[in-house]
C-alpha cells in the first residue's frame, strides 16, 4: 500500500510553484506550500467558505477534516461551510472559496488533488480545490475510513498553504494529516508498533498556517507583465487558465523531477504570458 496524493497550484499572473521538495524532509522541518497564503484585510480571524460537493460516504469525514481545522489553534484563518450538494465530478473552483468534492474521476494515477490559484508577488490565493477520487476509494485497499480521513484532512490542508512534512515512507508517522504514510492510522500496522495516526492535523501544522497568515494587507496585489511591477489585482483571469481542470497525467505538462523511486513526480505546464502550473504527483500502487 503506499500513499498517492497529487498536489497541483494554479497562479495567475499568478505563478504556480511547486507543493514540496521531491527529496526527504526533517519531520520538525517547515512544511509550508511555498508563499500560498489566503489575504487578511483586518486582524480579525478571516472566514474561508468551504463549498461541499460530497456522497454521503465522505460526508463524515469531511465533516471531520472541517472541524480538524477550525479548532480553536486555527488564530488567523479557519474554514465555514460554504455551498453544499451532492458530488461533482468537475468540481469547479469559485474565486474566494474552497470547494471540496469526490468524483470517479477514473485511473488517474492519484487518490486526492488540491488546486490553488494564486495571484504572483503577494502570494495570496484567490481560490482553491480539492478532490478525492472514487476510483481508487472503492478499492479495497483504500476503502477505509483512516485512508479517507487522512486524504481529505491533507487536500484542504493543501489549500491553506500546507505543503507535506516528508515524502519518506519508511520513516515512522509524525502524527499529522499532511505526513506520507503506508499506515494512515498508526499502531502495530506502521513502521513500529507505537506509530502514531495521521488522520488529523497536528500542532506544527496549525502554528504554519497561522505564521503564514500572521500580517494584516490592504489589496491584492498582481504581476503587470509589461511593465513589471507589482499592481493591485484588476484584471480578470485568462480564460484559459481559469478553466485548467487536471485530471490526468497527460495533462499536466512536462515533468520535470521524480523522486522516491517514482512515487512522486513533478509536472510544469506553461500557459505562457505569466501563466504557468506546476504539479506534485504522488503516484497510486
């Protein structure tokens, strides 16, 4: 068994950088997704709608993950149910909101994938996705309640700006949702018999979204191409890059790195202009 996630970023005139290193971390190293932040405009905690589109097999643990991450060491940010229904294959993204669906979306390679599109220069993410893949769920080697925890606790991690505290899979479980795993809940079926369960957040990860979140700003601010400098966010985003939905691994560009004998892979697409995405690809066995 071994841990499959993909982790995708979207920036427009926003650049998209990568969601972690493809080499083993410290456990105690930071684990921030590069500069990925949500805006605050006041010092009051900001509210980040979260739009469920869920089967009622994932409802629970969405509603898990979603109280995981508003407790009450989440000082800056925190997620509100947004918008809710049933699941949604295309999962589309809604500018200043989460949306976080399950969908059979087919031998994809990957069991869940977060998106965020940030605006370049300030870092600031104007919306984001997450996506847990049936397809894999409905097997048994995944169709458990620690598997299905872990990945949707890590997605919506991912889109406040987490990125994976180590990609070594035999190294013992620290004890967080953003942490790789073989043994997602821990205990004699781990690397030792008093591993720790990884179904949840854990206190490095709440304290990395509060630093990362610990400024007050007064705008967005964007890339003006022609004339390179920062400028408040006014224009719309291209087309194109607002409708970049990646499913596949065809569809992700060019990869660029792999590591962890191929379970993890980079990908960059280039939309030109500004506009690039790069993926992290954690790869299904």
């Amino acid at each position: 068994m071994s841990k499959s996630f993909l982790t995708c970023a979207i920036c427009a005139a926003l650049l998209l950088v990568a969601a972690g290193a493809l080499v083993p971390a410290p456990v105690d190293a930071s684990h921030k997704w590069s500069t990925f932040h949500w805006q605050r405009t006041s010092s009051a905690i900001r509210n980040i709608p979260v739009r469920r589109f869920h089967s009622a097999v994932w409802l629970a643990r969405f509603n898990t993950a979603m109280a995981d991450w508003r407790k009450p060491a989440m000082t800056k940010i925190k997620p509100v149910l947004g918008k809710t229904g049933g699941s949604s294959n295309s999962c589309p993204a809604a500018l200043n909101q989460i949306t976080s669906c399950d969908g059979s979306y087919g031998n994809t390679g990957w069991l869940g994938l977060a998106t965020v599109w940030v605006y370049t220069g300030s870092g600031h993410i104007a919306q984001g996705t997450s996506k847990v893949n049936n397809t894999y769920f409905n097997q048994k080697a995944y169709n458990t309640v620690p598997w299905r925890q872990l990945v949707i606790c890590q997605e919506i991690g991912h889109n406040f700006g987490l990125g994976h505290v180590n990609t070594t899979y035999t190294t013992p479980n620290v004890g967080s949702c953003m942490d790789y795993t073989n043994d997602p809940d821990g205990g004699a079926g781990g690397v030792s018999k008093n591993d720790k369960s990884n179904m949840h957040p854990y206190a490095h990860d709440y304290a990395l979204i509060n630093s990362k979140h610990n400024h007050v700003g007064s705008r967005f601010q964007g890339f003006d191409a022609d004339s390179a400098e920062l400028k408040p966010e006014t224009l719309e985003m291209p087309k194109a890059v607002a409708a970049y939905n990646p499913m596949r691994l065809s569809e992700l560009g060019t990869r660029t790195a792999i590591g962890d004998g191929g379970r993890t892979e980079q990908y960059h697409k280039d939309f030109g202009n500004g506009f690039t995405a790069v993926s992290f690809v954690t790869r299904a066995h």
